[in-house]
C-alpha cells in the first residue's frame, strides 16, 4: 500500500483524483493519507480538495451506476457485497430517499449505500448531488485540519 500512495503523489492533483476515486469505489482505499501526504509535501489545499471531491464522487456515482444493471450476482460477485447488506441497507433508506447519499463519505457503508441507491433506482440527479454534499463537507473538515494542524 506505501508503494501505492508513493506512486500516486508523485502524480499530485491527479493522484489525488485517483485516490479519492479508488476510496470512493468499492476497492478498499484510504484517500486520507494521499491528501495528508500531498498538502504536507506543498500542494495547495484547495486544488487538493476539489481533486479529491471529484474523485471520491465519480467513485460514488461508479457503485451506483453498477447498482443501476439491478443484477444482485454481479453485486456479490465483483463489489464483494452481500445481498443481506443491500437489502438491509434497502429496507434503511426506504422512505428516506436519495438524500442518503450525504452519507456516502462513511467508511464501508458509503459503498453499500451508493450501490443500493443504483439498486433502487433513486433519482441520480438528487443522489449524484447529495453525494457530492456529503463528500465536499468530508474533505473540506479534513483540508482545514491539515491547515491548522500544521500552522
């Protein structure tokens, strides 16, 4: 995995976008430690947190675009999520709609969720929104950290 963030902030911005998308996908990756490294070597925070913001969402969008097909083997099958998750994650954001998707920032269950709401076919233009309210908050608290962590 240090080979991995080395390699990645060797490409700055876009490594950034590209761990954020990873993070933001269902492949288990922290894109916390690229932005740490990244504005610690110099980067400038807000390009860093627009680069991430991007990424982590189209990864969002790309679990609810796998969602969408609504092909329960292919979700267990290549995102590795159990149909008892899906559903249970179902029955959860019934009657709460696609403005769950601000919770898509979440560890583990931001997957689970952005699949599902594909699943379920939930508005993608409310869901591609509230995910990218949900992601901006998240990097926004983590870029003003780093700043005053480091000032």
């Amino acid at each position: 995995m240090d080979f991995l963030i080395e390699a990645l902030e060797s490409y700055g911005y876009m490594g950034m976008t590209i761990a954020a998308f990873l993070a933001g996908s269902v492949f288990p990756f922290s894109s916390e430690a690229v932005m740490v490294s990244l504005q610690l070597a110099g980067l400038e925070p807000w390009p860093l947190f627009l680069s991430a913001t991007v990424g982590n969402v189209a990864g969002s969008m790309f679990n609810y675009w796998i969602g969408t097909f609504g092909r329960m083997e292919w979700i267990e099958k290549y995102l590795h999520i159990s149909a008892e998750k899906v559903n249970k994650t179902r029955e959860w954001i019934d009657g709460r709609g696609a403005w769950i998707g601000t919770l898509c920032f979440l560890p583990i269950l931001g997957s689970v969720l952005s699949v599902t709401l594909g699943y379920m076919r939930a508005n993608p233009y409310t869901t591609f929104l509230s995910i990218s309210v949900g992601k901006a908050v998240r990097y926004a608290i983590l870029i003003i950290s780093i700043y005053y962590i480091n000032n």
